[in-house]
C-alpha cells in the first residue's frame, strides 16, 4: 500500500510539473517576451497589470474581478477605547 505521504508528493509534484510547462507555454506564446511574468495589482489606484499591459476594465477576468470586489478595509474611524487603569499593587505585610 502506497503512503499518503507519497500520494501527497506525487500530486505535488505534478502540479509543479503542471505550472512551469504552462508558464513555459505562456513565455513561448509570447515571442519570449519576459514581460509575462510581470503582474501587478494595485487597489489603491485601482491599477492592475498583466503581462506588462495596463488592464482597464477587469470585469472579464474572473479571478482579478474578485480581487477588486474586495477592496480595502478602512480603519479610519476605528479609534483605541482608553486604557483601563492598573490595578493597584498589593501591600507588604
């Protein structure tokens, strides 16, 4: 019987496998641009870089689109209560 420690390599494995012949696939489909490899989201300013080119409505891709739903917290109206006092020290006998 094959351990679950080996299941769990091999799966591993084939993913990594899985990943760099896709972005293998990608950099050739490109022309050997390295420009692929470069991505940038930036909810700040609502910038998002993919490849090198500036995407300006990312509604069409899927996951980008949920990273923008998410935006920011604001913590700005959040403020500290004030500290409770300490409590006072016991007397020496």
């Amino acid at each position: 019987m094959i351990s679950a420690k080996k299941i769990y390599l091999a799966v591993a494995g084939g993913l990594v496998a899985a990943g760099v012949v896709l972005a293998g696939i990608g950099f050739i489909a490109s022309d050997f641009d390295p420009a692929v490899f470069t991505t940038q989201i930036d909810m700040r300013d609502d910038t998002i870089v993919l490849g090198g080119v500036e995407v300006d409505d990312p509604t069409g891709l899927p996951l980008i689109e949920q990273l923008a739903g998410i935006g920011e917290v604001d913590t700005s109206g959040i403020t500290a209560s004030e500290a409770p006092a300490a409590p006072e020290a016991p007397t020496a006998p």
